[in-house]
C-alpha cells in the first residue's frame, strides 16, 4: 500500500472535497477530485454526460480517470460518492493507497447537497429518500475497503483532518510523521 496514496470515498456530502484539500495541504501532497478531473477531460458537465451517456457511460468514463489518478503518488484523491459501485474502482483505492471513509448522515448529507443541481441522482421528488437508498447499497461497499473512517457530521473540516492525520500517523503501513 502506498502511504502517500489517499483516498477518500463516500457519498455525496460527505465532505471529501472540502476535507481532502484540507487534508493535502497539511500532509503537502497534491489535491484532485476525480469528478473535476472527468469534467475537465471531458469537457463535460458531470449532468450532461449522465443525460448523453447515462449512469453507466459515465461509470466507464469514472472507472478509466480512478485508474490513472490512483496510479499517481503524492495524492489526496476525492472519489464521487458511487465510484465504490464499480468492483475495478474499489480494487484500485484498496490496492493503491488508503482508504478513508468519511462518513455522513442522510439528514447532513440532505442539508449539505439540497440546492446542488450538479448531482444528477438527486433530481427527484425525493431526495432524502434517494440519499437513503444509496447509502443503503454504498455504505457495505465503503467499508470493504476503508482503512480508517472518519464521520464528517459534527466535526468542522480542520478537525476531520486532525482526526485522519492522528490515524494515519499510527497506520503500520504509514510513513507520515516518521523521519
């Protein structure tokens, strides 16, 4: 496993991109979002390739762009919330790095993605429901392949990281904090 590989997965709102570029900064690696990284290779909004390609084209296009980014060491890498759904994309993170599982609420993640029109799996009647439902089917695939996990519910972002690093320092595989 590699120690200067993390990644962060969970569901939407969780907080891994707020929590990883935090994160990164403190450990001095680089920061990447895989949605932002697909969109701008693409040229694409994340909704426009769901509308054009679906949820499974776009699983393809996700499944090729976590290939390549789990390969790059000095990574903090936030995944999107289904990237776990994909059996290669959990393989990859488990693989390649540490896994950290930051973990939300339906009600947190609810309050934090409402006004969001970016996520195409939220556009419908019910949301808290939609948000329940894939955490139901996520939540066992997250913790397969979590080396630490980390619930972002109450903690401010600058106390989610501290809590990670804490981990991350006492991993055996880990190399943060050793000279």
């Amino acid at each position: 496993m590699e120690s200067d590989r993390i990644f962060l997965v969970g569901p939407m709102g969780a907080g891994k991109s707020t929590v990883g570029k935090r994160l990164a900064q403190t450990l001095g690696l680089e920061f990447v979002d895989s949605d932002r990284a697909l969109e701008e290779r693409t040229g694409a909004r994340i909704p426009l390739i769901f509308e054009l390609e679906g949820e499974t084209g776009f699983r393809q296009r996700e499944a090729a762009i976590i290939d390549e980014l789990t390969q790059q060491p000095g990574l903090v890498l936030a995944t999107g919330g289904g990237a776990v759904v994909t059996p290669a994309n959990r393989r990859y993170l488990a693989e390649r790095g540490t896994v950290v599982y930051l973990e939300t609420s339906v009600d947190r993640q609810l309050a934090r993605t409402r006004h969001d029109k970016n996520r195409p799996l939220l556009q419908t009647a019910n949301p808290q429901a939609r948000l329940a439902e894939l955490l139901a089917q996520r939540d066992p695939l997250y913790r397969e392949i979590a080396d630490i996990i980390a619930n972002t519910d109450h903690g401010k972002p600058n106390t989610v990281v501290k809590a990670i690093v804490s981990q991350l320092k006492s991993s055996p595989q880990s190399s943060y904090g050793r000279t």
